[in-house]
C-alpha cells in the first residue's frame, strides 16, 4: 500500500504520488506549450531561409553552439519562472533549426501531407511511449545507460558523416536515432513517474529532446523514401 503512496528519488528521500504527479502534469503542459515556439520557428525559418542562407556548415556551428547554450541556462535557472521562458526561447531555436529539413520536404510535390505524417507518426509514439511508461513496473534507468551511449555514438557518426556524405550511413543513422530517442520518451517520462526527476523544467527539456528527435528523423526518413518529385 505505502508502494502506491510515495516513490524515492536518487538520494533515498521519499517523493509523496501526489509530488510525482503533479511533476508529470506540469511537464506534459509545459512540452504542449513548448510546441507552440517550435511551430512559429520553423515557420519563420522557411518563411526567411535563414537556415537555407546560412550554408550546412555554419547552421550545424549555430546549432551546436546554441543548444548547448541554451540547455546550460535552462539547467542554471530551472529553479525559477525564468527557466521556463528560456525554454520556450530554446524551443523557438530548435524551430529556427529545424527549418533547414521542413523547407526541403515541403519542397516535395507531396510535402505537406508528409510533414503531417511525420506529426502525427511523432504523436503515436508519444503516446504509445506514456502509456507504456505508466504500467511498466521495473525500474529502467539501466535501458537509460544504454541508451545514452547509443546516442552518443550516433551523434559521433553524424558529425564523421558531415564530411563522408555516406547516403548509406545516413540512412542508418536515422534509423538508430528514431529508435533510440523512441525508447528514451519511455525512459524519461518512467524517471518522472518514478519520482526520478523531481523538477519539471529538466523533465520537459529531456522529454522534448526526444520528441524533436523522433520527428526530425521520421520526417527525413519519409522525405527520403515517400518523397515525391516534380
């Protein structure tokens, strides 16, 4: 019974359900809001061309730099009303950066049908990953360990790849990614349940990661095999 009522955080301190559920309820209203941003990036981003402008060198530079920027000042003010909106200035970013791979798929005779299938496809994995991570009973922070070094390796195979330009490589790049960031929507969202993760704003920012993640790669997957060309 006591099983139901509380859970325990890394350092043994008990965590009542009624904390632990209240941190999963913010973190799935702040990840709704947080696509708000993301959306009006991407859009101004396709509408401007400033990734397109940019040339694939300096956009991975930017990108690079910037998310790492971003995720250390959310991490230093997560504590507080601030982090929340340097989040959402993290979402718009991850937009601007995303703007690069919508605009080429829109390109496409059938884009738009194929960026709302990389939505909705995103959505069904959400779902079917929270429903999952609410009935499994075993801890899963060792899946996490693995987890993270696989995407590790692949984010070290997509920058060796930058200079290969191995279509072959790519493909399977995208493929483990898609894999990979699936299973940590699992991990994350299991860590908040448990009482894992006890502040709502890391617990979004892990969980958005993973979606971004899983629609970026599924929308290069589609473009690439259901693309269609004039």
């Amino acid at each position: 019974m006591n099983d139901q009522l509380t859970s325990y955080t890394g350092t043994g301190i008990a965590l009542p359900a009624a904390q632990r559920n209240a941190v999963l309820r913010n973190t799935y209203g702040l990840l709704a809001l947080s696509m708000v941003p993301t959306v009006l990036g991407a859009w101004l981003g396709v509408a401007t061309g400033i990734s397109a402008m940019m040339g694939p060198g300096l956009s991975m530079i930017v990108f690079l730099a910037g998310a790492f920027g971003f995720m250390f000042a959310i991490e230093k003010t997560k504590h507080s009303g601030t982090g929340v909106l340097v989040l959402l200035a993290f979402t718009f970013f991850m937009g601007l950066m995303l703007a690069r791979l919508v605009g080429s798929v829109l390109g496409l005779r059938n884009g738009a049908s194929l960026v709302m299938t990389a939505f909705g496809g995103t959505a069904a994995i959400f779902v079917a990953m929270a429903l999952l991570a609410g009935v499994v009973k075993r801890e899963l922070s060792g899946l996490g360990k693995m987890l993270t070094v696989g995407a590790l390796v692949v984010f070290v195979a997509m920058l060796a790849n930058f200079f290969l330009q191995s279509s072959a490589l790519m493909l399977a790049l995208l493929v483990l990614c898609l894999g990979i960031f699936s299973a940590f929507i699992l991990v994350d969202l299991k860590r908040v349940i448990d009482g894992g993760e006890t502040n709502y704003i890391s617990a979004t920012l892990a969980v958005y990661m993973d979606v971004f993640n899983v629609f970026q790669s599924l929308l290069a997957l589609l473009g690439i095999f259901g693309g269609e060309r004039d």
